[in-house]
C-alpha cells in the first residue's frame, strides 16, 4: 500500500460501464417485482392513487421494488467496478439512480412504466398533442396522489442505490468508520514494513 492509497483527495474515477449494467439491473429487476406484484394482485391499488384504498401488499410491492431495484443495480455497479471503497462505490450507486431515472423517463414517454407498478405513474405525462379535457377535483387529487407516489418512489430509489453501492464496497456499513479507516490503513502498511 502506498500513501497514494492513503490520500484522501485522489479522484474518484466512474466506470461507465459498471454504471450501464447496474442502471440496467435496477431497471430489470424493478420489471421483475413490478409484474410479480401484478402476478399476484398487487396492481389493484395502482390503478389510481388513492391513499385510503392502498392495500398492505400494493405498498409493499411496489415500495420494495423502488428501492430494492436500485439496491440490485447500486450493487451491480459496486462490484464491477472494483470498488473497495465506500464512498466511490455509494457514488456509483447515486450515478445508477441518475441514469435508471432517465430510463425510466424513457420508458414512460411509450407507455411502458405501467409494468413497474403504479408508484412510477407521475412519470407519465399527457402527450402534447392528445386534446386536454377541464380537469375536475378527482382528477387534480389523483394527479397529486400519484406524483406524490413517484417522488417518494424516486427518493427511495436513491437511497436504495447509495446503500447497495456502499453494500458492494464491502467497507463496514456504519458511519463512523470512514474516521477509523486512514488510522486502519497506516496500522496495515506499518504492520506489513514491520514483517517485511
């Protein structure tokens, strides 16, 4: 180990790579849990967003594959790239987050994120060209109710990516060691010069 190791303020590079195939990974697996909550009647509640017909299993599915397809993604990311340190790797799981949302965003534009459940539902938006009817009180509440539904989907996401890159980096998941961790590494280079 040499003190470059030990410098904090090297830069932290990004696998673009890595970060592909976890965006795809969260994307896939969101898939997965989306249609396995429709295979077993969880879509019900996510047909329209309405707080108080949210049934236990609909806000587990489709909460859990917010933020488990992001876990999955942030995690595919750490370990390809190689990453053995926390804070890099949690980077790549935020850069997972940001190109998953993207593709998401992609798939709304064709009608294709209604598979993922109805928590990503505010992602879709009316076309400019479909003529817009007035819009009465049920329908404002249920546009707020369903992009309230896609921000808390969204955050979660996020932290869902941070900690399955975090998880990857295979570093302690508490956060005071990031304090311990230059004295642990000087430790380490001292002990090997001292059998060396």
């Amino acid at each position: 180990m040499t003190s470059d190791d030990l410098d904090v303020r090297s830069p932290w590079r990004v696998d673009w790579s890595a970060v592909w195939v976890g965006g795809l990974t969260a994307v896939v697996v969101g898939l997965l849990i989306g249609m396995s909550g429709f295979a077993v009647g969880a879509h019900e509640a996510s047909t329209t967003i309405d707080w108080h017909k949210v049934r236990l299993l609909g806000a587990a599915f489709s909460i859990g594959g917010a933020f488990f397809a992001f876990v999955a993604g942030g995690w595919a990311a750490g370990r390809i790239a190689g990453t053995r340190r926390s804070e890099p790797a949690m980077l790549h799981g935020a850069i997972v987050w940001l190109l998953g949302t993207l593709l998401l965003v992609g798939l709304a534009t064709v009608g294709a994120v209604t598979h993922f459940g109805g928590w990503y539902g505010g992602l879709v938006g009316a076309p400019t060209w479909a003529a817009t009817p007035p819009v009465d009180a049920t329908a404002a509440v249920a546009a707020r109710n369903m992009a309230l539904a896609t921000l808390i989907s969204l955050l979660l996401g996020l932290v869902g990516g941070v900690l399955g890159g975090w998880l990857a980096s295979g570093e302690p998941m508490t956060l005071t060691y990031y304090r311990r961790r230059q004295m642990l590494s000087a430790d380490r280079v001292e002990r090997a010069r001292r059998i060396a």
